[in-house]
C-alpha cells in the first residue's frame, strides 16, 4: 500500500467548492461530502448556500460570499492522506450518474442528517400510515400468510401481523422524512396490490415493505382427511403452505440507473432501519434520472418534429417548383401551338386570296379565319395579361 500527500490550497478549494456542488467535487479528493465540508470550516472557507445550484440552472444570477481573510493563527492548506495501492489503480472506480443541482442539494440535506430514526411508537402516525394500520389490523392472511386487504387505498405494506408495527414504523419514518424535503407522498388503489408513491421533480416513484415467506410442506388437515378417504388419494389438496420469515425487505420499484441499489433487507449483521439514509438519496437519485429522461425524451421528440415540419416544408418546396414546371411546359406548348396555328391559318389565307371563290364561300372562309384566330389568341399565354398571372412566374 502507497501512501500519498495531497495538499489542498485554501483559495484554490474556494474556487473549486463555488465552481460545482460538493457531491461532485468530494469524489475527486476521494472523501465523501460530509469531509470535503469539515475541511471547508476547517480553512475557513464559504460554501455556496441551499438552492444556489437551483438558480444557477435556471440563469439567475446569485452573489458569491466572498473568501474572509485569513487570520494570524488559520491554516492555508489542509494536508490530505490519499493511499493509493496498485489493485485500486487497476480498477477505477465507476462513475456514477450525473444529477441535477436540485437534486444534489436534496441529497445534501439527506446526507447532513446524523440518522434517521424510526419512532418507537405510532402515536403520532401520518395519516396514511394510521389508515394503513387499521385496515391491514382486521385483515386476514392470504395464502402466503401475508396480510393483503384487497381494494384498499392504502401503502403498500405486505407483511404478517407479527411484523406489522415495526413496518408502520419504518414507514412513519420514511413519509416523514420525504415530505419534510418538500416532496408528496400518496397511496393508491391498485387492481390486486396497492401502491406508495412520491412524487419527486414532478415524477412519481414507487415503494414499498414486505416480508420474506417460506415455502413448508402442506400438513393435511382433518376436513382434508376425511375428503381423501371419501374420495381416493385422486382428491385435489394443497401441497405446499407458507409461513412468514420474520425478515423484511424495503424495495423501490421505480425503474433505476444501472448500478443503482433497489432493494435493502434484514441480514446477519444488519437491518432495514440501517439503509434508509440511502433509501432516501437513492429514491431521489431514481427520480432526478427518470426526470433527465423524460426531459431527454421530450427534446428528442421536439427535434423530431422539428426535422418533419423541415422534410414537410421541402416536400412542399419540391411539389411547388413541379407545379411550376409544369406550368411553364404546358404554356411553351401552348405558345408553340398558337403559333404553328396562326402559321397555318396564315398560308390558308394566302392560298385563298389567289383563287375566285363565290361569294358565299369567301364569307365562309372569312368566318373561319375569325375563328380560328380566335381559337389561336385564346390558347396563347402571351395574349393580354394572362401570362402574369401564371405560377411559373409567381415568386417562390
């Protein structure tokens, strides 16, 4: 094991505390942000206020506190023990997700608290908590010895009656502690099972308490007996039965980053009540992440309409210049036509005036020549102002 000595300037840690938020900062020195912040009071050093990331993603501008000068008898630098060994520097530590100013400060309030503690009884208890534990008291256990009252609008709570306090407990606990960061939390109805939810940045994340069962060999019953020597050993019976553990598992449900800790259950050395600190920064990382997604999703769908309305313009562009053309084809045809027509009618004329026609031929000759002008005048773009008028020459 090496063992190596990083000295941390005070000035310097005032520009990097002010430049990001502690929670990203911390892991670079390789200390949590609970340390990063002793050695901030330790030098003397001012750390941005609660809600300063915040406004600083929304572009409000917000005043740094200022770096006091240093006294006579304070320390500059803070020396660092970092121990390094070569299995660590093989396998960097993954990095984890990167969360939004709002909800590392959330974090940073999580984290500033010493413990979370479970009441030692529900005489105060959240009124979901109190209605959870009147319904599931009078409730009978299913087949997994669980108690589930069908239909309720309760927690999501599904354990036996022996452990049934001390889950009110922890989540008397829990909906005190989410609620106090300012984040709702509900319970709702569901089909079969019922559902606990927080609604945090606006997303809704899932969570709940249950017990362990174990599966035990179905010992007949007395009915079942009777029915078995009535009917042959044919007749249908239970072949397995459960029986409550006595262990507990607080899991979130919502979906997750990668890497990201769901579940927490009573073990050897420890229990639930021991993770619900990280219970509380996990349920708002979830959130924070399933956020950026949603936001993700919601700017990949605006640049997707972006690009349609884009493709549906130059498809109208495109159609326009068609018409365009041809519309100018079809007036150079016309054009060609009327003058190959009056062409025509001209050596017609011509013809006709070198030869003695009767009088009633010449004037049917003469209403032809009007006619057939006409006809040639009527399909001929260039005639008066019809031309203007033409989609060729409009401006695109």
């Amino acid at each position: 094991m090496e063992s190596e000595r990083l000295t941390i300037e005070r000035e310097e840690l005032y520009c990097q505390v002010w430049a990001e938020p502690i929670l990203r900062l911390a892991p670079k020195y390789g200390i949590s942000n609970v340390a990063l912040k002793k050695i901030c009071k330790k030098l003397n050093v001012p750390t941005p206020p609660r809600g300063y990331w915040a406004k600083i993603q929304n572009h409000i501008r917000v005043e740094r506190t200022p770096l006091p000068k240093i006294k006579y008898d304070q320390q500059k630098v803070h020396e660092l023990n970092m121990n390094r060994s070569p299995v660590a520097k093989s396998k960097p530590e993954k990095p984890g997700p990167a969360l939004l100013p709002e909800a590392l400060e959330a974090i940073e309030r999580i984290e500033s608290w010493p413990t979370i503690k479970v009441p030692r009884n529900l005489r105060n208890a959240h009124p979901l908590v109190k209605k959870t534990l009147e319904e599931l008291s009078g409730a009978e256990p299913d087949k997994y010895a669980m108690l589930r009252p069908w239909g309720k609008e309760i927690l999501d709570v599904r354990v036996s009656h022996r452990l049934l306090k001390r889950a009110m407990r922890i989540m008397q606990a829990l909906l005190t502690r989410i609620e106090y960061l300012g984040f709702p939390a509900s319970a709702k109805r569901g089909y079969h099972l019922q559902t606990t939810e927080a609604i945090i940045f606006d997303e809704a994340i899932s969570f709940g308490i249950s017990e362990k069962s174990r599966q035990i060999d179905h010992v007949l019953t007395d009915s079942e007996k009777k029915d078995i020597a009535r009917y042959g050993r044919h007749f249908d019976t239970t072949k397995w039965d459960y029986e409550p553990t006595g262990l507990l598992s607080l899991r979130i449900d919502t979906w997750a980053f990668e890497g990201i800790r769901k579940n927490w259950n009573d073990g050897r050395s420890k229990v639930v009540e021991d993770g619900l600190k990280e219970f509380l920064i996990n349920l708002v990382t979830i959130a924070d992440l399933k956020r950026q997604r949603r936001l993700e999703d919601k700017e990949r769908e605006r640049q997707r309409q972006e690009e349609l309305k884009a493709m549906e313009e130059l498809e109208r562009q495109r159609q326009e210049e068609h018409r365009r053309l041809q519309d100018l084809e079809n007036q150079s045809f016309r054009w060609t036509k009327a003058a190959q027509l009056r062409s025509y009618i001209t050596e017609v004329e011509k013809k006709a005036s070198g030869s003695d026609l009767p009088t009633e031929e010449q004037e049917r000759l003469a209403s032809w020549l009007r006619w057939a002008r006409g006809h040639a005048d009527r399909i001929d773009p260039l005639i008066g102002d019809a031309w203007k008028g033409s989609s060729s020459l409009k401006k695109s």
